[in-house]
C-alpha cells in the first residue's frame, strides 16, 4: 500500500494493560499473557454474555457487583482485542478456567486498570476519586474488612507448597 493511502476502515483500540497469569494443570506450570483493553465492542461483548447493561449502571455499579461469571467475562471482553483466538464460546470456558482464588484479586485490578485506561483523564480521576473514597468508607466503618469489600478472611495455613499463581484474597467490591 502507497504510504500515502489509509486503510478503509481503521479501528480505535484503547491502551491496553498487561495480565500475566501464573497457571497450572495436569501437565505442570504455564503462563498466560494477555493485553486487555476495555473499549466499547469489549463492553458489548462483555454484555453479550453477562446481560448486566453498562450503560445503565451507575459508574461503579458494575465493579460492585463483580461476580465470577462477570470477572471471568469481562476478562474474555477484554482480552479479545489483542487475543482473538478466544473469540468463541470454548475461549470464553478457557478464560473462565484461567480464574482462580488465587488471582482473582490480580484479574480484578489489571480489568480496573483497563477501564481507568479507557477513560478520558477527567473521567479517570473522578472513577479513582470515587473508588479510593469507598475504601476509606469501608475501612473507617470496620477496620477488619478488607478495603476490596471483603470480609477479611484469617490467615490461612501454610501449605507444604504453594502452587503457582496471583495473589489471593476475596474477591473485590467497591461501593
């Protein structure tokens, strides 16, 4: 194509954020890298299969009522951008079986982040404004609650190993 020639049709992708996931199956360790970015057909896509309307949520509605069905779709959506071979119904399963207790917590962040990176800079601070105050919210009320909005869990016992993966803990929820 001539440098001075566009392509028809150009499509606009928000930055994306970088997910490492540390896994394992039957067959021993691996990673999964994907670029996420939370642009408007991942939001689609993302409401394709959760049925939650995000335009009709309030702004962080969608993030407090995070669920495993909506994390693990939202992570798909969010994936498909750059990793289009889980374009699929048995992708979305693959991206489903990626979260654990382990890295959710992980997931959940690197998602928020695309989100934020999706934001025009004034919409981005209000967003990080609004979710830092809920926390501050959930800890003044009682300082044993974790500042995602889960109940702090005890420590659990050490395990003879730790299999790999993300952080753990509850699942966040903001207010």
């Amino acid at each position: 194509m001539p440098k001075d020639k566009r392509p028809a049709l150009r499509r606009s992708i928000t930055p994306s954020i970088p997910l490492k996931l540390d896994l394992h199956d039957a067959e021993g360790e691996f990673t999964a890298e994907f670029k996420l970015c939370l642009e408007n057909g991942s939001m689609v896509r993302f409401e394709e299969k959760s049925g939650v309307n995000t335009l009709a949520q309030g702004p962080l509605e969608i993030w407090a009522g995070m669920d495993a069905r909506r994390l693990s779709a939202l992570l798909w959506a969010a994936a498909l951008a750059h990793n289009p071979e889980y374009d699929s119904d048995e992708g979305l399963e693959v991206i489903r079986s990626y979260v654990t207790d382990e890295n959710a917590k992980q997931v959940y962040e690197a998602l928020w982040d695309a989100h934020l990176a999706s934001l025009s800079p004034e919409r981005r601070k209000l967003m990080s404004e609004i979710r830092a105050k809920g926390k501050e919210t959930l800890a003044d009320e009682d300082p044993t609650r974790d500042p995602f909005g889960g109940q702090a869990a005890p420590p659990a016992p050490e395990l003879a190993s730790n299999p790999p993966g993300g952080t753990s803990g509850p699942l966040p929820a903001t207010t």
